[in-house]
C-alpha cells in the first residue's frame, strides 16, 4: 500500500516529532473546517437528512473544541514527565516521555460520520503519528468532505485518507499498524482486533451496545422522560450511548409512557417527517433492518415508516418479548421498548444479557439505587438522572468495556491513547550503593524492613 510505505518513510525521518510542526498541521486542519463548516452541514443533510443544530453541536464544534483544547495543551501534555525516582535507584531522575506509536490507522463508521473519524485524528496528529483515515462508505457525502478537508490540511505522506467499504477496509487492515482506532460495531470490531494480533498492534475499540434507561418509582417522570427522548430520537436514535431500551417501575409505567408522548410532540410535532429536526435511518438496509423490528409488536406511539426517505418516526413499544428482534441485539434506531420490571431483582437478567454495554442511565432520587447499579454492575459509562450527556465533558473519558470495547478517550486521555509512554531513569554517576551488586552481603532481614525501596 503506496501510501502507508510514505507514511513510514514520513515518521522514520522524524518529520512528525517537532511539536511546532504537529501545532501547525492541527491549525490548517482547524481553519478548513471551520471554513466548510456550511458544506459538512449539507454533506451530512445529504447523506441522512442529519439537522444542522445536531450537525454543528456534535460533528464540527465538538472537533473544533478538541483541536482548541489540544492546541492550549499540547506543550504540556507532550513534555516528559518527571516523577519521583525510587530509593533502588537513588540517585537518579525518572521521567515519563510520550512517544508517537508510529503508522496509525482509523476506521471510523457512519453515525457521527465526522466527530468519529475526525476526534481520533486530531489526537493522532498531537501525539507525533500518521495517520490513514478510512471513512464509513455508508456515509459518501461526509467521506468525500472528510478527504477534501484532509487533502487540503496535510502532505499526504502525513495524513491521507483512504474511501472504500468492506474490501479496502480488509486490505488496510492486512497491513501492519503501529496503532489502530476503530469505531463501529462489536462483530467487526472483533474482525479488527483479530487483524491487529497477528502483528501486535494495540488498538482501541469504540464499539456499540445494548444500553438499558432504569427508571425506577422515585423517579422525577415528566422530567426523566424530557431527557430520554432528547437522546434517543437525537440523530434519529442512530447514537452508540443513546437509550436502548426502557426498565420501568410498574407503580410509574403509564405516567412515564404519557411523558414520552408528551416530549416526543413537543420534540418533533405531530408528525416527525415535517420536522427539520429529525434525522433520518441511514440507508434502505438499515431502514429495513428496523421495520422487521416493528413486525408483530405491541406499538404504543409512532410506528410510521416511509420507505422513500428511510423515515422512521420515533416509536414507543410495549413490553417486547424476551426473544422478539427488538431485543435481540443494538436497536441503533429510533425505536423505544418499554419494559416493566416489579423487583429490582428483576432487572439483573436484562442487565447481565447482552454483556457490558457502552452506557446505562438510572432515573431515581434514591441515592442508595444508583448506587447500587453503579458500583453492581459493569458498563462503559453513563448518567444518572440524564442520557447521553457524559460524552460532553472532556475530562471524562470515553469508551466501552467487555463488549462494548478496549480503551476510551477525549480531552489528554486521546494524546495520552496514541503515545506509547516510555519510561527512562536517567542515573548519576557520583554514587554507587554496593549492596546492590553479588556477592550480597545485606542481611536479608534488612532488606524486608527498608521502606519505600521501589
Ligand atoms: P460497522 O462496524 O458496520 O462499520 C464500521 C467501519 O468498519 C466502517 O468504516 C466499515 O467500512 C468497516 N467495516 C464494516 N464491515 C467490515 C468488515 N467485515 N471488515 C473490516 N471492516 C469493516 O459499524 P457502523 O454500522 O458503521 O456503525 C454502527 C455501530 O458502531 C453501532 O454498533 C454503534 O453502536 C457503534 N458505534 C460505537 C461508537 C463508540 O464510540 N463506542 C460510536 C459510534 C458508533
């Protein structure tokens, strides 16, 4: 692959190490987009009708806010890092130097086509790496922005991109990588992590999941129901962290359901396809996928589909059975089932089903419960009281576990992602402490009753 072979050629002649050089790239980079920001607006209107408040909250202004942020600093982040030395090796300095990984590779998939294949690549860039940005395919306006961008941003043997689906993506991950970032979903994000094996590349993985919305009896319901329509229908539920599923006190079940017709109205009107802010599915197979969903189910709102505009309105859905579609696997759509639950014990089958997932939110004003399902159970990350906000705050980090994905990032954790951190004891020569050396001559004693000896 002719560009990834410039690319190694680019990092081996240390062209990426100057910060002033990584500075620069980040700022050509910041001033195209922020220049086609009108143009990113109607790629991702065209590709799924996606409204420009949603486009402009969490593509453009989301990546500009990382490069501000990583641009004030990037100077800090990238110095070595001194920490105490250890009585073993007094005396001496010990430092902690952030080295690029080398050849970096992102896959990015087609649901915030841009902040995803973008966010990891301003960290790429701080952090001293190339990088080969592979777009969703499914997505082809944003693709073909993203390359416009990247072209006019970087030497190609710094930054390039490479458009393609299922095959290029093989044929990029047959290479070998010094760090691969790929977002997208569980089944090929095992694909990617058996690839990254065979040359050991480390890798992240944003991958997706089930994610369960606990509302409990206690719960403020006009106010819960408000914030969980906000991040289901958002993007047209096509959102990794959005609600899957609702778990329901029975004692609230049916004030709950008036709430969330009530929000959705006030949302998207009395009939979403007239409203401007309401995305679409993103292709006729997703858009198919979603309907087989709705096949035999108990419909509660919503429901209408248009095949034409892969228009899905926002749906509610009462009590899916255990083994219907619906609750097989990742929605990914703006489909809402309903589920009530009576014990709390109750809700352990469903939260130990589909492994650990990307997000859970627990709507209660019981103290004692979100803790309980904080610290009893396993997921990538969540809220409580809310949904989807904890990605908002960079000095969180941001990924899965178990399933639903290896490593997170934004803010220092993304430079901190793509540097390997290398660890150097820098000793002097004035002083030798003998013991150290055979024949040992300390008394074994001794040697257990030092304190802070490492
Ligand atoms: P996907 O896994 O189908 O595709 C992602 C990328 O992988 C695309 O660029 C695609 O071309 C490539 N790809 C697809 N099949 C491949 C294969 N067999 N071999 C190699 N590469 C392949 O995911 P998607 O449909 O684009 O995105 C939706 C999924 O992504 C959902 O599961 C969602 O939860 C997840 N997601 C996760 C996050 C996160 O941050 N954790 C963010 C967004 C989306």
């Amino acid at each position: 692959m002719q560009q990834l072979e410039q690319q190694r050629i680019f990092f081996k002649n240390q062209n990426t190490k100057d910060l002033g050089f990584r500075k620069k790239a980040l700022k050509r980079l910041q001033e195209e987009i922020v220049a086609r920001e009108d143009a990113i607006c109607d790629a991702l209107y065209a590709d799924f009708k996606k409204p420009k408040f949603e486009t402009l909250a969490a593509e453009t202004q989301f990546v500009l806010a990382e490069i501000k942020n990583t641009l004030k600093k990037l100077h800090y982040w990238a110095a070595p890092e001194r920490v105490h030395g250890s009585l073993m090796n007094w005396p001496s300095s010990d430092y902690i130097y952030k080295e690029p990984y080398g050849n970096v590779l992102i896959i990015a998939p087609w649901n915030y086509p841009f902040q995803l294949a973008l966010a990891p690549l301003i960290a790429a860039v701080a952090a001293g790496n190339t990088a080969i940005v592979k777009p969703s395919e499914v997505t082809p306006h944003t693709a073909n922005i993203i390359e416009a961008i990247i072209k006019a941003s970087f030497d190609a043997a710094h930054v390039a991109v490479v458009q393609g689906g299922v095959d290029t993506s093989q044929a990029l991950l047959a290479q070998k990588w010094d760090y691969i970032f790929f977002t997208g979903s569980t089944r090929v994000g095992k694909i990617v992590y058996e690839s990254a094996a065979k040359h050991l590349t480390p890798v992240t993985l944003e991958l997706g999941g089930k994610n369960p919305t606990i509302v409990d009896g206690t719960a403020a319901i006009a106010k819960a129901a408000k914030r969980i329509v906000w991040g289901k229908f958002l993007n047209a539920g096509q959102t990794c962290i959005a609600t899957d599923y609702i778990l329901v006190h029975r004692s609230v079940k049916e004030q709950l359901i008036a709430e969330l017709k009530k929000s959705i109205t006030a949302a998207y009107g009395e009939d979403a396809s007239n409203s401007n802010d309401y995305a679409r599915t993103v292709s006729a197979e997703h858009f198919g996928g979603l309907k087989e969903m709705l096949q035999g189910e108990e419909i509660l709102f919503g429901g209408q589909t248009d095949a034409t505009d892969n228009f899905v309105a926002p749906t509610l859905v009462n009590e899916p059975k255990w083994d219907s579609k619906l609750m097989e696997g990742e929605i990914f759509g703006p489909i809402l089932p309903i589920i009530s639950y009576e014990k709390e014990e109750d809700l352990t089958p469903y939260l130990e089903r589909y492994g650990k997932p990307l997000a859970t939110y627990v709507f209660s004003t019981r103290k004692s419960f979100q803790k309980k399902i904080i610290e009893n159970h396993s997921f990538g990350g969540g809220a409580i009281n809310d949904t989807v906000i904890q990605i908002t705050n960079k000095r969180l980090p941001f990924g899965g576990v178990g399933n639903s994905g290896i490593g997170a990032y934004h803010g220092k954790r993304s430079f901190d992602l793509f540097s390997h951190h290398k660890s150097i004891v820098k000793k002097a020569n004035w002083f030798e402490a003998p013991v150290r050396y055979p024949p040992y001559t300390l008394p074994m004693g001794i040697i257990k009753r030092i304190k802070h000896l490492f």
